[in-house]
C-alpha cells in the first residue's frame, strides 16, 4: 500500500517534470543563464583545457559588465578525461542535477558522439561543439546539436588538393588517430585525392592510450614516403614532428590543424624540427606579427591582459575560446526568444558575423539548413618562428 | 575472511535487509543517481567475477575490460542489428562471456601469477582495437560504435533509470547469491583448495584444469554481464571506453571494496563510481588540498595500510571487535 502510494508519488513527480520541460525555459531566469561544458582538464587531451579556461574567464568578465541582457552567465565546465562514459555522467549530472539551459562547446569527438543522441532526445541545445567532425551539422536529424570550427574532412580534401597540385611525383605517408575525428580527416583526404588513392605507399593508426608514435613514424619512413600527413591531437602531433626529425625524415610534412598551436604542440617537438611544417588555418596565430596592428588581435590581446595575464600566448587555443565565446555573446545578446528552442533558433541564424581572431575574409554564418558556422581555411608555412600564410582563403562551400 | 560467511539466520537476515535498502534507494533519490549506481552495480558485478577468479581461485586478471566489453557488446550487437529486447541479450551475452573466458582460461592455465596478469593485460590492450578493426566494423560500427535506446520501464508509473536500477540490482543480488550457493558447494571447496595449494587439491583428486578454467569463465560470464548494463546504462558502446584503464580501476575496486569477500563487489563499485566524484569535489574545497588523482592516490595508499582486506574487512573487523566484549 505504502510502497503504491510512492510510486504513484513518483509518477506524479516524473509527469510534473515533464510539464516543465515543454516550457522548455529550464536553466534560465530573468537575471541568469545556466550554460554548461566539458572539457579534458586531465587525460590525453588536456592540452585542450585552455578552451575552457578562456571561456570562464569570458563570461567571468562578462558578468561584472552586467552579463547579457540583464542575466549573468553561470558557466559550469567540468572535467571528462576525455574519456566517453565519463562524458555522458558529466553531462547527464549538468542537464539533471545542475538543470543548465544548454551545453556549450563540449569538447571532443568520441565524447560528443557519447551524449549526441541524450542531448537530442532531452531536447537541450548541444551549441558549437569543439570538434570538427562531419556529423555535428545534421539538422533534420539532430535538430538540437551544431558544430562550430571547418570540418576535419573539408581539411583534409583541402591538404589532398594541395598536394596533388604542388609535389611532383607524391609518395604519401598518413599517421591517424584511430577513431572519428582521425577516421574523417583520413576520408576528406582519400576523398580530395580522388582517383589518385595509390599514392599513398603507407597509412598507420595511432591510439590515444599509446604512450608514443615512435614506432609509427620509423614505418612511414621506411615506406619511402615524400609526403607525411600528420592527423593527430598535440601530444602524438609532437612525438611525431620530434621522432621524424631526430631520424632526419624531411617529407612536406601536412599537420593537422587542430595540433596547429605553436605553444601546445611546436615548441614542445623543438621549433627547429617544426620548420617548413604546412596546416590549414582559420584563425588568426597569435605569434603572427602581422595581425598585431589589427583591431581583433587588439581586443584579444587587451582581454587577455585583463583575465589571463599569466596565461600562455602563443597558444592558439585561448583565441579559440574567446572566439566561440564572442559568438555565443552575439547570440544570446541577439536573442529574444530565450527559451532552448529560441536559443536554438537564434544560433541557426547568424549573418556574416566577423570573429576578432579569425583570419579576414572568414565570416561566421548559419541558417536552419546550416549547421557548420565556420567553412573556411587558408594554407599557412612554419617558419620557425611563426606560421605564414599563403595562398588565398579556399571556401569548402564555394 | 578467506572463506565465505557460514548460513546463519543473521547473514540470511542482513541480506534481506540489503536487498530492500537496495530497492528502496531510487524511490528517494532523483534519476540522475539511480543512472550513477546502476553504473555502479554494473561495475559491481563485473567485480564480483574478479573476486571469485582472484580472492577465491588465485589467478590474476587484469584484462577484465575484455570481458566487460564482450558482454557490452554481445548486448548492443543484438539490439542494434537484430533488433532484440535489451533485457532478452542478457543469457546471450552470459554464453558469449563464459565461452571466451573459458577458452581463454586454457593458456592460462599454463601461466602463473605475474605471467597469467601479464597474458591478460594482452587482452586488455588488444580489445579496443579489435574492437575498431575495419573488417568487423559492420557489426561493431567501428570507432562510432552503436547507439540504441535504453530498455523502456518494466512498470508504468517508473522511470526508466528507475527500471532499469531495480533489473540490475535484482540481477546483482541473484549473483551474489549464486556466487555464495557455489562458493559453500563441493566446487567451491575445490576452487578455494586450489588457492591455498595446486598441487595439495590435485593430490585429493581435484581436477584442477578444469576448475581453474571454468572459474575463468564463471568469472568472465559476470564481467560480461556487467558490461551488459554498462552498455545499458550509457545507451552506447564504444571501443575507446573499454580500454585497460577499466581493467585497472575493476581490480583497484575489487581490492578496495575487499577482494575476498561478496559484499565487497558491491563496495568496490560504489567506490568505482563515487570515489572519484568525491575525489573531484575533495580536491575543489581548498587551493591547499592537492589535485583529484593525487587526492585519490593518497586516499588509496591510505585504504592499503590501514585497511589491507578492503572496505568489508574494515567492517568485519569492526563488528567482530564488537562482539567480543559481550561474548566474553
């Protein structure tokens, strides 16, 4: 008897927090916004943790300006390692417990896809992840989820086009983290080869939980290859530039951007070793002196003395953070259906947004069909110093 | 402590009482902590194989991930690609766990102590991987791989964390019953004659090959059946999440919950899951206090020097010290 009249207690509680979800407001008041993130700040990631760290000092500063539109930003980030499970405890803790009105630039590809399906079946907003898989712009399927930087595979069509077009007679070596991000890097590029695929002599996957890719790096040697194209997260991506120099491999060494940062990944390989390396950029290298006399770097650099005085930077990822925070700043502060479908909507609606550490010419836009903000890059040299850029900014959907 | 406890009307008794602590725990917390102790248990039952196989039998393992995710996987294999009801995988996914265990437990008999914990890493570092191998990938999904729904209540009027919190934690209790059923049979007296001296029990006429490899795959059977509603719980399955780390933190939970013991698994799970969340917070409290994973190191160097029979011994101990005053 007792134990019916508590599940009938139950049910009335479950159906009565059902109710609450179709106002669909959870998470936001007139004075505040619950925003919520993971991010790796242990594990074999963490070099990615700065992204976290630049976007709470973003809305830590924001709030003592008055926040946006009169509510001040709570930002709730916590630690996932990196590791999936982890990921969908964190995020269910932040959506049932903490009640956050969306999740922001949750880091990571495998840890995204670990909670894609929750976010889109609880209906809370799962805005700008940090990861450029494919799959985050589907918005017939995933109405709730959307990407943010260019896709991995637009990248690597990108390094494929640029190959083919400037190495006389290419023998290719691919180094590839064994999972979806790798996977879609290695696929743009097989892609951006086109019939050309047997010019690659020899492709090797690495796991996060290896301790090293030296023996990866002594193999694609071996193969004879001219071109090595290096798609691995900051760590590996320094082993890797570090090992091939140490054996004196001087291939047209392609890397990826995402291990693009001079502080996180160069400087730890040795610059020396890092010369002549070739990314796809679409921000703006903070050590790049050219962009010292633009009004982006300035804001940037002026908030970074401000909130991150100690903070490193050269690391290309505070840039990152104060990006994606700018942009959801702009949405928010242009929104005024504020509920999670509004939110939604307001972000599927961005028009030629500039960002002040994106390179000139990329412009941040989005419809109800689009869901990649950002679709653009430029190649960039190392020169042992800084990256340079060249060419002209190629537009993946032009 | 070696030996399980004797059938007493108090053991009977404190069983019961856990049991119905057990059910009545989801009806006072809110969803998100049954989700968190169904993980909980599933990491429990994985453990209380890994007690058997190494507090009760003596051989050591810490390649219990690969079970964990045959189990996991046999599960989300059926639901995805055949489209079965989550809770009818579950004999299936007993059969494929026992299977492997059981062949595995072959080489392993030829391997001792450090050899044996050797050979099994193996298999832990090998899992993910074969797990992501391209061939197979139409089946596991590869990287991605699969994603399903969690099984729908089995009750009106529950959540679904609620449900499947209660089939776990039924299941759970049924094991540990089983675990103690066997454990005060014949071939639990063999199994335990085995750990105190090989060659003794094989001089009494134990067929000592064939105990020590089935206990392999009745432990293995019960990681994968944890690995089940792992996979349950998280709606997902992947190869990264069952890489060696899990295997460490199922021993690091079996040693700590008490390793040779029953209860014990389900101390080691609890603490799988809420140790590092305690951890996390512990370390938050003050700039002083060191970060989470040197927090929880220091916790665990502490928990070996003072408590060396884990968490359960600490409570045996305590109660036995009870005792005794009124006693004599």
């Amino acid at each position: 008897m007792k134990l019916k009249r508590i599940l009938l207690a139950a049910a009335a509680a479950s159906v009565l927090s059902g109710g609450a979800a179709v106002a669909d407001s959870t998470g936001i008041t007139d004075t505040s916004i619950k925003i919520g993130n993971t991010n790796p700040y242990s594990g074999p990631a963490s070099a990615y943790s700065v992204i976290g760290k630049a976007i709470s000092a973003y809305f830590k500063e924001l709030n003592t300006q008055g926040g946006i539109n009169g509510r001040t930003i709570e930002f709730i980030s916590l630690d996932d390692g990196y590791s999936p499970p982890r990921t969908v405890q964190q995020v269910r803790k932040l959506v049932e417990k903490e009640k956050i009105a969306f999740l922001f630039q949750s880091l990571g590809t495998p840890t995204n896809s670990a909670i894609h399906k929750y976010m889109n079946q609880k209906k809370v907003p799962q805005l700008f992840v940090a990861t450029g898989a494919s799959k985050w712009g589907q918005p017939e399927k995933y109405p709730w989820t959307m990407g943010f930087q260019p896709t991995y595979d637009v990248e690597g069509e990108i390094y494929a086009k640029y190959v083919l077009e400037n190495v006389e007679n290419p023998k290719i070596a691919v180094l590839f983290q064994n999972d979806d991000y790798g996977k879609d890097y290695r696929d743009g590029f097989l892609r951006g080869l086109g019939d050309k695929k047997d010019l690659i002599v020899s492709m090797l996957p690495y796991e996060t939980t290896d301790p090293t890719v030296d023996s990866q790096i002594l193999a694609l040697k071996d193969s004879g290859a001219n071109v090595f194209v290096n798609i691995s997260i900051p760590k590996f991506a320094a082993q890797a530039i570090r090992k091939a120099c140490e054996i004196d491999w001087k291939p047209l060494h392609l890397l990826n951007n995402v291990s693009s940062s001079v502080s996180a990944t160069l400087k730890p390989a040795g610059l020396e070793c890092s010369k002549d390396l070739i990314t796809a950029q679409w921000m703006k290298d903070p050590t790049d002196p050219q962009w010292k006399g633009t009004a982006g770097y300035q804001e940037w650099s002026a908030w970074m003395d401000k909130n991150l005085p100690d903070a490193d930077r050269g690391d290309v990822n505070y840039g990152l953070g104060y990006n994606v925070s700018k942009l959801l700043h702009h949405v928010l502060d242009n929104c005024e259906d504020m509920t999670r479908a509004g939110i939604m909507a307001c972000a599927a609606n961005v028009k030629d947004l500039e960002l002040p550490m994106v390179l000139p010419g990329i412009l941040v836009n989005t419809s109800p069909t689009d869901f990649y903000p950002i679709q653009a890059a430029q190649l960039s040299k190392f020169d042992g110093e800084k990256w340079a850029l060249f060419g002209s900014v190629i537009d993946a959907t032009k | 402590m070696i030996r399980p406890n004797a059938l007493t009307p108090k053991l009977v008794l404190s069983f019961g009482a856990l049991v119905v602590l057990g059910c009545i725990v989801p009806l006072i917390v809110e969803d998100y902590d049954s989700y968190q102790i169904t993980v909980a248990f599933s990491y429990g039952i994985a453990i209380l194989g890994l007690n058997i196989l190494t507090g009760y039998n003596g051989q050591f393992s810490i390649g219990h991930s690969a079970f964990f995710a045959i189990g996991a996987y046999t599960a989300a294999i059926m639901i995805t690609h055949f489209g079965w009801h989550p809770y009818a995988t579950l004999p299936f996914v007993a059969i494929a766990a026992f299977m492997v265990g059981f062949l595995f437990g072959f080489p392993a008999l030829r391997l001792e102590g450090l050899y044996l914990a050797l050979a099994t890493f193996a298999l832990a570092v090998a899992t993910p991987q074969i797990l992501k191998v391209d061939a197979l990938e139409e089946w596991t999904g590869g990287v991605q791989g699969l994603f399903f729904d969690k099984p729908d209540p089995i009750m009106g009027g529950m959540s679904i964390d609620q449900s499947l919190y209660y089939v776990t934690w039924i299941v759970f209790v049924v094991l540990m019953a089983l675990t103690w059923a066997l454990l005060h049979s014949r071939s639990g007296r063999a199994i335990m004659a085995i750990r105190d001296n090989p060659i003794a029990a094989s001089t009494m006429g134990i067929n000592t090959a064939l105990y020590k490899t089935t206990t392999f795959g009745i432990s293995a059977m019960f990681a994968g059946l944890g690995g089940a509603f792992f996979a349950f719980a998280n709606a997902f399955v992947s190869p990264d999440t069952f890489n060696f780390f899990i295997a460490v933190y199922l021993l690091v939970g079996s040693v700590v919950g008490g390793i040779v013991s029953i209860p014990g698994a389900l101390l080691g799970g609890l603490f799988y899951v809420f140790g590092q969340e305690y951890a996390e917070e512990v370390s938050n409290l003050s700039e002083l206090i060191p970060p989470p994973w040197v927090t929880f190191g220091i916790f665990l160097i502490l928990m070996m020097y003072f408590a060396p029979f884990g968490i359960w011994g600490l409570i045996e101990r305590g109660m036995a010290r009870l005792k005794r005053p009124s006693s004599s």
